[in-house]
C-alpha cells in the first residue's frame, strides 16, 4: 500500500528516516528478486520507488521549514 503525503507528513522527521531505511531495504531485496526471477508483485518494485520519494522530499520540505 503506497503512502499518502499527509499521512508523512504527520510523522516526526526520525520517523521519516526510519520508514526510509526500511523502504529502501524493501526495494534492495525486490530488486534482488527480480534478478532472481522469483518476485511475486513486480508493481511493489515501483511503488516503494514512489513512496522513496515522497518520504525524501517531505523530508526536505521540514527541513528546509526549520530555517
């Protein structure tokens, strides 16, 4: 399930980080999969991608509201 930009945008900033952290360790091991030939849901591929950036730029616009 792709995230929503309010939903992010509730979250604190470590909370950002740590959902990315895990975004990114997702698509590693989906990327690997595909290599592979054994993914199941190739669409969670682009989707994660998606929600990769929506996380990186609503990080960006927190800190760039800081100062």
């Amino acid at each position: 399930m792709a995230l929503r930009a309010s939903e992010i945008r509730n979250m604190t900033e470590a909370e950002i980080s740590i959902k990315l952290v895990s975004l990114k360790e997702e698509l590693f091991k989906l990327r690997f999969e595909q290599k592979t030939g054994r993914v199941e849901k190739p669409h969670r591929i682009s989707v994660a991608r998606k929600d990769i950036a929506r996380l990186l730029t609503i990080l960006k616009e927190k800190e760039n509201a800081k100062g």
